[in-house]
C-alpha cells in the first residue's frame, strides 16, 4: 500500500508543469522561449496561410476577368486599383505602355523589353512582399533545435551536478 502511494507522489512529480516549476531559470526561460516561437511560427502559418487562399481565389477571379474583358483600358480602370499582385503587375505594365507609346515614335522592340522589365519588377516586389516571413520562420526552424538541446543538457547537467552533492551515485 505504501508503494502505491510512493508511486502515486513520484508520478505526480514528474508532470510537465511540475518539472518545469521545479526546473532552474535557465531551463525555464528556454522552455519559454521556445513555447513562444512556437505559438509565433503556427500563428504566422495559420494567417498566412488563410490570407495566401483568399489571395488566390481573388487572382484567379480578377484573370478570368480579365481575359473575358473585351477593352483591356475598361478592364483596367474598373478593376487596375485592386490591391492584388496581379493587378498590381497589369498596373506596371499598362502604365509602361502608355508611358512607351505616349510619344511619336514608338520602338516596339524597345516598348516590349521595357513592359518585361517593369510588370517583372512588380511581380518581383508582390513575391518578396508575401514572402516577407520566410526567414523569419526559417531562422526560428534552425534555431529552435539548438535552443531545446542547450536546455537540455543544461538540465542534464544540474542533474548530475545535484547527484554529486548528495553523494549518492
């Protein structure tokens, strides 16, 4: 019957919150930083996520549109000032055009290079503006590992320093 009751405190001193209440600062403030990048990193998953579909449904209605508009200029000036990457890029382009060919003589070749260069340097500002938190997830998915295993073995090795002191090995 004493055994039981041994066990049943034993067991009750081995719960999480319980060895973390009994862990020293360093052990708890790694335990705490890494609960927090956790909660930051599927904080960051779930919103980007929910916001990366709806940003997609929206593209994928406002290219339909736009290939069954008949006058790209009407097209533009009702849907051009929509905040999606994709009418962002027609915006780079049909303002490059009208900048190309505004004047009298218009280079084609020219004209064609430089819609390239503009709607690729919006396309290219749209990509880094969505993947703004990339590095910040992968810094935090290359550091969390290295974090835990320090607390670790610094748990590990007051544990062994505490046997020592007690002279029970």
């Amino acid at each position: 019957m004493l055994d039981n009751i041994s066990l049943a405190a034993d067991a009750a001193t081995l719960s999480p919150i319980a060895l973390f209440l009994q862990a020293d600062w360093i052990v708890k403030a790694v335990m705490i930083g890494l609960l927090a990048a956790s909660i930051y990193v599927w904080a960051v998953i779930f919103t980007q996520g929910r916001g990366v579909g709806k940003l997609m449904r929206a593209s994928e209605r406002f290219e339909r549109d736009f290939w069954r508009a008949g006058d790209i200029d009407k097209f533009y000036e009702a849907n051009g000032r929509e905040e999606l990457p994709s009418a962002k890029v027609l915006a780079a382009g049909i303002s490059e055009w009208r900048r190309s060919t505004a004047g009298r003589n218009v280079d084609r070749e020219g004209t064609r290079e430089r819609l390239g260069v503009a709607m690729n340097s919006a396309l290219a500002g749209e990509v880094d503006r969505l993947a703004e938190k990339i590095g910040t997830l992968a810094t935090i998915g290359a550091v969390a590992p290295f974090v835990g295993l320090f607390g670790t073995v610094w748990g590990i090795m007051r544990s062994f320093t505490a046997i020592a002191a007690s002279n029970n090995s």
